[in-house]
C-alpha cells in the first residue's frame, strides 16, 4: 500500500528497537517559543487588518476571514423581516454547546428553538476524538487544570473565564453522567485519565477514541426527548436588531426549500461553532462541512468585538495519506499512549507531547527543512510510529483503545497496528472568537455566545481535551444566564445591517461573494433563494434544479 | 483538494450518483466527487469524516456485486457505481432508566423479541458492529456486553431502516448504554458537590490571579511542576 515509501519506512523499522523507552527530544520555553515564531502558521504573515467594525485597523485577521468581515450579507436588500416564528429563546447551532445550552433550558418554562444549518450534532462535537478535561484525578486540582491551561494558552487567556472552566469542569463531568454518559473505566470502577499534550498530570477522561461521539450522541438523545424546537437544514444568515443596539432575533436560510425565515426571539444565543472549512492558506482541515465561521461574521456585523481572531490550532496530527483521509483527525491520545513522530530518517524531532503549537511548528519545520516524506500526489508529512504502541503496550492495544482509527484506515488497506501512519498539521479550532462576559454575554444586549464561536477562554493556543469541556461548562453557563435574565421582545428590523452595509460601501475593494459564507468553496454548495423575488442573487444557478432520482431499495422486501 | 490542472491528474473513473453520470478521481470518496462535480446538495452531508451518519448511502454495481449500505464520505470510488442517497430520519427513543436489566428492556422495547434474525442490520452498518448478534444479547438481558458494542455506534439509522421487523437496533443501543451510564457511581464526582472552598484552595488560586499577567505566567509554570505553590 505505501510502497512508495519504502525506503523511508525501512528506516522507522530499524530504528524503532533503538527508539522504544527513549525519552522525548527536550525543547527550551525560549526555543520553543522561537519555533513558534518561525514556523507556525499564526506567526507567517498570512494576515491583514480590516477597516470596518468593532476590530477595524486593530487586530490582523487571516486573509480569509478578513475577506468574509468585509463581505455583504447575503440577504437581498429590499428584504422585510416579519416574525414567522417568535420564541423565548433562539439558539444557533446544534453541536454540543447549543444542545447544552437548550437541555440547561428544557425546564426554565422559557420556549427554545435550536436552528441549525445541518442536522442536530453535525458538529465538530461529533468528531472530538481525545477526550474531556476535567480535575478530578488524585494529584490533580481545578488550580493544576488552570496553570497547565494558562501556560500553554501563552498567557493570553482570559483568567475570569479560565477558571470558570476548569472549576466547573467536575460539576460538567457529572452532569453528563447524570445523562448516561460512559466515559472509561479502570478495573476497579475508577475514571481513566489520559495524559494530553501539555498536561501536568493525567486529567483526559475519554470514551475510546469516540469521547466526542459519545457525549454527542448522549446530548442529541436527551435533547430529542426535551420541549426544545428543533429546526434542521436552518442556516442563520443574519441577526435583527431593534434599531438601536439590541439583538432580537435572527433571519434563518431553509436549505432545502431555500426560502428565508425570521424568527423573533427574546434572547439568542449564537453556538456557531469553528472556522475550519475556511481552510485557511490552503490547509486541510479535520472539522465538519459547516465550519465556516458563520457565528464571527453574524456578531461582527451587530457591533460584537472579536478577541484573538488571528489565532487558531493546527492539530499536529492530521492525516497526510491516504489522500481520502486527508486533513483528518489522529487524535493526540495515541502520542499520549507512546507513539512517536519520525522525520523520513526514522529520527525523533519535537517533544511528542508538548504543547499542540510547538509540535505543529516542529512538524512544518522538519518538512520545510527537507526532512519530511511525500506522497505519490505531492503532499508532505512525517511519520507517526503506531506501531510502537503494540510493542510496547502489546499487541490488541490499538484495537482495543483507537477503534476509530483502526476502522478508518482499514478501507485503505492501512493497519496502524503495523503501519506507521504519515501525518502534517491540519486546521483544527479556532482559538479567538466572539468576547463574551463570565456570563456568555456579547457586548450586545440580547446575544449571549458559548463554545468555539468565542474567543479569551484558551488564549492563543488550546490544550487537549479543554474544548468538550469548554461547551460543556460555557453550555451551562449560558443557559443559566439566559434564564434569568431573558429579556422582553423588541422590534425585529434589519438596522444594524443597513449601517454596515452604508459602512462596507465606503470600502476601496468589495470581495464578489457574500458572508457567512455557509459551506467550504470546495464544496461548491453556496447560498441560493427559491421561491421568491431573487434580484442579482442567485443569477448563475445551475440547471440541475431537478428532483433527485429515486433509487430502488436495496433491502426492498420488508 | 486543490483544484489541480487536470493534465497529470490521477485517473478518473465514471459513478452514477441520484442518476447523474459524473466523473471522479480513482482514491477520492464519494462526496468529494460529488463536490468537484458541482453536486454536493445531492448526499446530505455533515462531519465528513465518517461520524455523524447524514451522508447516508445505498450502492449497487453493475458486475452484479452485492452494494447495500454505506456513508459517503468513506466510501472510495469505483468504476461503474451506482450511487443513491439514502438519509434516514433520527428517531427520538425512550428515556434511560436507572438499573437496566432484561426485564426494564423489553418492558420499554416490547419490539425486542420480533427479531427474525435476517443478519440485515449487521450488514447494513458501516461501523462494523454485531448489530443482530447484540439484539440477540439484549432479548437475554447481557447489556455491559451489548453497551461495548454499541461503543462505536454513529447513530446513522441504517441498520432501524433496513429492519424488516422494525426492532429499532441502535434505538436500543443507546438506551442500554445512557442507562447503564446512570447507573454507575463516581465516588470522584462525590466531592463536587462541595461549595466551600478550603483555605489551600483560596490560597492557591490568590496566589495565580492576583499579580500581573507576566508573573502569572512565571507562576503558573511553577505550580505545574509541583502541583501546588512551589
């Protein structure tokens, strides 16, 4: 299957007896730092300010977010905005912190519809593979989890929010118990943690390699069977205002029908979630088709400040072949259990489980300085030796504890049980977002945020584990807040947007597509009216406007 | 993905995908092609990584291969396939209940004992799991069993959708698994409750908060190291 590997490979063999038991390659603070600077794709000067809103000629933005800033609303601009649903609370987004935050709601007495643009728990959720955080070990403490955050977020992290994380983070681990959540277990009954990168101590509570998987699927039962609204294939693609500087509800893509609606709603809270898909300086990405970014560009646009926005994580190990796989998650906890990353001569080169910035920094530098592997289409990685894990942990240890991944490249004919797998940083998480209070509030009345949408929790770079908990703990949060303090309805009018769009129109360059964007261009799916008046959007909609061909049933007999 | 000159691309091979003929690269996935094609709307799509089950499949082949199920989004391409979209709708199932055994599961799953054993459901799923060897274990009540093999369960619906005897397999799955979940103590957890805090604790986090941003970050990285104030 990697024949064309050979040569490389043979090396990793040969060298691994040699390697098994050695300790990771040191690395300084300052020189890891200096690798950052140097080589991670944060720091290579792929960005630009921008010249409208909260942020304007302050912060850099990767180039393709600023784009989207500075883009138009897709909304046609003779659109009224009347309520066709009105409701207590609107929650944007079914990944776990909407769903989190609508189950927080379930018996507030409060009505919640949860929109969302795919189906409920199409979500980067879904695909968290490593774990959740949480302080709950015997060595560990919820100041242990803070100072392990706070190092490896550079420092940058918002305190007031760090620590709500991680001392809420045991209260999150047993409300999800409560629900029925199974997370892994030692003979003796206990909870198993994980090392992650850049953790003290063993503080990783996993399900498997399927921890998101898990929690995912116990949120989206629960939540079926609560009150909450459910609108699936809803995409928002604009907020309402009063009029002046309150949010009071949102204008919702069907997109299916593709007809817009409005909903009017006392408090919205936006659970958007990442930016993956916008594949930033052509990186590949491990998160879902709807990581877009939807939620930055929505909040920008009411006046909501964004912090960080220039910062996001490459995971380290992305998949690098075989090319169906590409950009797809190798969750850390496989270097956690002792696999290795080798450069093309069977070398160990970075600290394994250092922090997530510093080993992606150091997996660019050893390609970039000639050093990495490539594949049969001109993609470059390093190796990641799995096999080392069956040596050392004995044989069935992937089998038993990386299900996933063994299940994934089993289709391309690749045992990580014997092959080493060939790995490059991929578009991971977003680690800025929207700046929101203790109590998930925006800095606008009426629009709380949770999740990857916000920004300051994990300051410039996030630890393993801490995102799950992040939506567990900031899903509550919001609830909580929203419930007591839910505000009446205001009027529902397209203000804020009119100011933008009188502001954008001062700009000297205006990019052709409209924001938020929805799907990855490389999907080629894009925004598109039906059903009504369509001025200039929509114009070049392809023929293919017929209904889908239905197949027969292959199990047509029952 | 990058939209490469098509010059030396890799080979190509013909799908069918809803009944639309297109062109896709030999090693890429069906919804890839789809994408390149212009067709994404076409296979309802969402994590593309093979976890969240929208992109629901049935395949057929010409050389009169069996085709059956799978997601999209893992499923290679292949000369000659037929593709059809095959989404299957979520079911909201009962509610867990503390303490499951056979008992509680057939009372809330009286459909348990229809299983005619047709195997289809095992067929039909894309993640490899027992399906009717589980419900087998489940009409006899081994539920720790039936919750490892439902540990990867995406949830997808196929093996509900294709089950002549409307058994609900995976509907049962995560009952079995959130009410064993439930069930289990977490001596750990026991002390969270707490809502005061000790004078260590106050000690500790005064000792990380109330100073500068730089000293934080020299502070911080030593009470990694110990675990406390060093």
């Amino acid at each position: 299957m990697m024949d064309w590997a050979k040569a490389s490979l043979d090396k990793v063999e040969q060298t691994r007896a040699q390697r098994s038991g050695q300790s990771a390659p040191a690395i300084s603070d300052d020189d890891a730092q200096n690798l950052i600077k140097e080589y991670h794709p944060d720091y290579v000067g792929s960005e630009r300010k921008i010249h409208i809103g909260p942020n304007a000629d302050s912060d850099a933005f990767p180039m393709e977010l600023a784009d989207l800033l500075e883009s138009d609303s897709p909304v046609p601009k003779d659109f009224q905005p009347n309520a066709d649903i009105e409701t207590d609370v609107l929650i944007i987004g079914g990944g776990g912190a909407g769903v989190t935050a609508a189950l927080g709601l379930a018996d507030s007495g409060l009505q919640v519809h949860l929109a969302t643009k795919l189906r409920l728990g199409d979500a980067n959720t879904v695909m968290a593979e490593g774990g959740i955080q949480a302080a709950l070990g015997v060595d560990d403490s919820t100041r242990r989890h803070f100072a392990d955050s706070y190092v490896g977020g550079h420092g940058k992290n918002d305190t007031g929010l760090l620590r709500h994380l991680c001392e809420e983070g045991p209260a999150g681990i047993r409300w999800l118990t409560h629900l029925g959540t199974l997370f892994d277990q030692n003979d003796d009954g206990s909870f198993r943690f994980r090392k992650g990168g850049g953790t003290s101590t063993p503080r990783v509570l996993a399900c498997r390699d399927y921890t998101g998987l898990e929690i995912m699927r116990v949120l989206k039962s629960a939540v079926m069977s609560s009150a909450t609204h459910v609108l699936e294939h809803h995409a928002v693609v604009e907020l309402t205002d009063d009029g002046k500087d309150r949010v009071t509800g949102a204008v919702l893509w069907n997109t299916q029908t593709g007809q817009l609606i409005t909903v009017s709603a006392r408090a919205v809270i936006l659970a958007t979630g990442g930016s993956g898909q916008l594949r930033l300086q052509g990186y590949p990405t491990s998160n879902h088709l709807g990581a877009t970014g939807d939620g930055l560009i929505l909040a920008y646009r009411q006046g909501c400040s964004l912090v960080f926005p220039g910062s996001h994580q490459y995971h380290p190990s992305g998949s690098s072949f075989p090319e169906a796989l590409v950009g797809q998650l190798v969750t850390e906890s496989i270097r956690s259990a002792g696999a290795q990353i080798l450069n093309v001569n069977g070398e160990r080169f970075i600290d394994e489980m250092t922090f997530r910035d510093v080993v992606a920094a150091g997996i660019i530098r050893e390609v970039m300085e000639g050093r990495g592997v490539e594949t049969p289409t001109g993609r470059r990685g390093v190796w990641l030796d799995t096999p080392l894990i069956e040596q050392t942990k004995g044989e069935g240890t992937l089998a038993h504890q990386f299900p996933g991944l063994i299940h994934r490249f089993k289709r391309y004919g690749i045992d990580p049980a014997t092959q080493p797998l060939l790995i490059y940083p991929t578009l991971h998480y977003q680690n800025g977002g929207i700046r929101i209070d203790a109590e998930c509030r925006t800095e606008r009345t009426g629009l709380w945020a949770a999740g990857e949408v916000t920004g300051g929790i994990h300051g410039t770079n996030r630890l393993m584990g801490n995102s799950l908990l992040d939506i567990i703990v900031f899903g509550r949060r919001v609830s909580e807040s929203v419930r007591h303090n839910c505000p009446e309805r205001g009027a529902v009018t397209l203000t804020r947007l009119s100011q933008y769009r009188d502001a954008l129109s001062g700009l000297p360059h205006k990019p052709e597509a409209t924001a938020p964007q929805l799907y990855p261009p490389v999907s080629g799916m894009k925004f598109e009216l039906k059903g009504m008046p369509t001025p200039e959007v929509g114009a070049d909609a392809s023929p293919d406007d017929v209904k889908s061909y239905e197949p027969p049933d292959p199990f047509a007999s029952r | 993905m990058n939209q490469n000159s098509e010059a030396a691309g890799p080979p190509t091979v013909e799908i069918t995908v809803a009944g639309k003929s297109i062109q896709a690269r030999e090693g890429e996935t069906i919804i890839h092609a789809l994408w390149q094609a212009g067709l994404g709307y076409e296979i309802q799509t969402g994590c593309v990584g093979g976890v969240c089950g929208a992109c629901t499949v049935t395949l057929r082949f010409k050389d009169g291969r069996r085709g059956g199920t799978d997601l999209a989004c893992l499923r290679p391409v292949e000369e000659g396939m037929e593709v059809f979209p095959f989404p299957v709708d979520a079911l909201a199932g009962p509610p867990p209940i503390s303490d499951p055994d056979e008992d509680k599961l057939r009372a809330t799953f009286p459909t348990v004992d229809r299983c005619t054993k047709c195997d289809n459901c095992t067929i039909a799923c894309p993640m490899d799991i027992p399906v009717m060897d589980s419900v087998l274990r489940m009409q006899k009540g081994q539920l720790e069993a039936v919750a490892e093999d439902f540990t990867t369960c995406i949830h997808c619906g196929l093996c509900r959708a294709v089950c002549e005897d409307k058994v609900l397999p995976h509907t049962m799955g995560i009952w079995v698994r959130r009410s064993l979940g439930l069930s289990v103590d977490h001596p750990a957890l026991d002390q969270t409750q707490e809502t005061t805090m000790s004078d260590k604790e106050e000690l500790e986090w005064e000792h990380l908060l109330n100073c500068d941003d730089e000293e934080r970050l020299l502070r911080a990285k030593a009470f990694r190291k110990e675990g406390t104030i060093a």
